[in-house]
C-alpha cells in the first residue's frame, strides 16, 4: 500500500532534502510552498499537521519543488510577494521588490505628507512591478485627507512593456485605475511638469552582475544592471533634473556608490543633496532639493 504523507511527513521530508541541496531558508521555504499548494496559511500549516495530502496536491507541491532546487526564487514560484504590506504579482519579468526600497517609499511618504501645497505630480521612473508608486498611492490614501490625496497626480514608466503589463495588474489587484502607466525610455515619453520624481534603476555594475548568486540571473538582466558601470541612470536622471528642472529627487543606491553620486551631482552643479542610511548603517537613499 502506498505511504499516506501528512503536512508533518513533507514538512520534515522537504526541509531536510533542501538542507542537502544547500538551498537557503529551508524551513521558510518549505513552509511558503506548501502552504501556497494547500491554500492555507503559514501558521495553520501546525494547526493540520495529521492532514494527509492529495495525490494532486503531491504532485503540485513536487512541481513547485523541482522549481526551487534549481534556484528559481521563491516569489517567482509563487507568483505573488508582499511589498510596504501590500500583494504583488511578480513573474520573470519583473524585478522582485525589495526589503531595502521599503525603505525609499517611507523617506517619500514622510517628505510628501510634511508639505503644505499638494499639488503635484509624482513619476516612479523604472516602475517594474509598480511596488513604489503602487505603495506609496496606497499609504497616502490612508495618510492624507482626501482633498489633499485628491491634488496628488501619480505617473510611472518603464522601458519594458511585459513589466509595464505587470505593474497595470498590480495596480487593478489593489484596486487602482487612476496611476498613469507610461512606456517610455526614462523621461523621454513625458511632459515637462514633473514635480517629485523616484526611482530605483539598475544600478549594478555589469562586472559585479557577473558575479552574483545563481537566483538573480532569474531575474530581468535589464532590471539589476546597467551593463555599464552601475551610474548610467543616475547620470542620465540627475542630468534630466537639472534641465527639466525637478525640485525633489529620491533615489535608491548601491551600498558602496555614495562617493560616485557626490560627483556626478556636483559635475551637474547640484549642491543640495542628502544621503539616508538604511537599517543596516549603509547609504542607500539620495535625495536632491533644486
Ligand atoms: C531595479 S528595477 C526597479 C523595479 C521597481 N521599481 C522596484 O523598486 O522594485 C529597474 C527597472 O527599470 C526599468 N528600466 C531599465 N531601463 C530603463 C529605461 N531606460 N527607462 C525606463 N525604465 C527602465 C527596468 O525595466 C526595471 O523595471
């Protein structure tokens, strides 16, 4: 007779064979793909340790496996992520959102909410998923009164089309119709009358993407590097600020990029500038006053 596997069984069973293949956050992991498969929460995963599996839902959970063990990450696999305590759908062709640029959207949202005028317009420049302008729409909604949050104009752009498809999705899915979602080759497709623009472009180095961990090469190549030396956009948008004349910047950066962004704001005779620490004690965050 064939073996009856509980969630307790695949638990132990998953965690010890994902140690062997030297995949991070086993435990995690584990508990992330089998709950998505048996559609419960993590914690009630404990509350149905006796439950005995489907042959069906076996056979998803060994899909979604084979998927892990050749490094495909773990969001990709689910097809949806949490960012700022929202969801998002992410897939292939979008970066994955991160823990760090959290951390950007509250400088912004802080900064925005500390203005007396409300009237402007906001451009998340490289939207991917649409997590930035997405969660900061979201909290300002909750944040402001609703004649301030009404004067906000909210656009995002993006040179990919497939991560323009996701970021609209994403949008609807956190019931938004009214963000203005733009193709365009940074600010090329757009008016002159950006107020506060934020992005976080590709800002790896083409030799340190060369040098990254198996999982990022699922990610958009064109979404982590600027095949270049890692200071392209930044050249590019900084230079947009002064002759478009943009008030307010906010922009992520590499950990160790804070010396180039001085100079490349000075050769643009920018000298209003700040850089923020995240919560690791490392420059991660720009910001430019004009
Ligand atoms: C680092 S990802 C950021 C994605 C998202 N904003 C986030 O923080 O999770 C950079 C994004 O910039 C986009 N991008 C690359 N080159 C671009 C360009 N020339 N113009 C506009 N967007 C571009 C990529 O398609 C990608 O979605």
């Amino acid at each position: 007779m064939e073996k009856t596997w509980t969630v307790l069984d695949i638990l132990n069973w998953t965690i010890n064979y994902l140690d062997k293949k030297n995949i991070e956050e086993s435990k995690y992991k584990t508990e992330l793909l089998l709950s998505h498969v048996l559609k419960l929460k993590r914690f009630d995963l404990y509350l149905n340790f006796d439950r005995p599996l489907f042959k069906q839902e076996r056979d998803s959970f060994k899909e979604l496996l084979n998927r892990l063990i050749k490094n495909e990450p773990i969001q990709y696999i689910l097809g949806k992520w949490e960012f700022y305590g929202y969801d998002f759908i992410v897939n292939k062709n979008v970066l994955i959102p991160r823990r760090e640029t959290e951390e950007l959207v509250e400088k912004v949202i802080e900064y925005l909410i500390s203005l007396d005028n409300k009237k402007l317009n906001i451009l998340d420049v490289g939207t991917g998923s649409g997590a930035i302008i997405i969660s900061l729409y979201l909290e300002l909604k909750k944040k402001l009164n609703n004649d301030d949050f009404k004067k906000l104009n909210f656009t995002a752009v993006d040179i990919s089309e497939k991560a323009l498809n996701v970021a609209i999705e994403n949008a609807k899915l956190n019931n938004i119709d009214d963000i203005n979602f733009i193709k365009s080759d940074l600010l090329c497709e757009l008016e002159n009358n950006i107020d506060i623009l934020i992005s976080n472009p590709p800002y790896v180095s083409l030799s340190e993407y060369n040098n990254l961990k198996k999982e990022l090469f699922f990610e958009p190549q064109n979404a982590i590097t600027d095949n270049k030396d890692g200071l392209y956009f930044y050249n590019k948008l900084i230079n947009s600020i002064m002759e478009r004349d943009i008030k307010k910047s906010f922009f992520e950066i590499g950990y160790n990029q804070k010396e180039d962004l001085i100079k490349i704001c000075k050769q643009n005779k920018i000298n209003n500038f700040n850089f923020h620490k995240d919560l690791s004690g490392n420059y991660r965050i720009l910001e430019i006053s004009k």
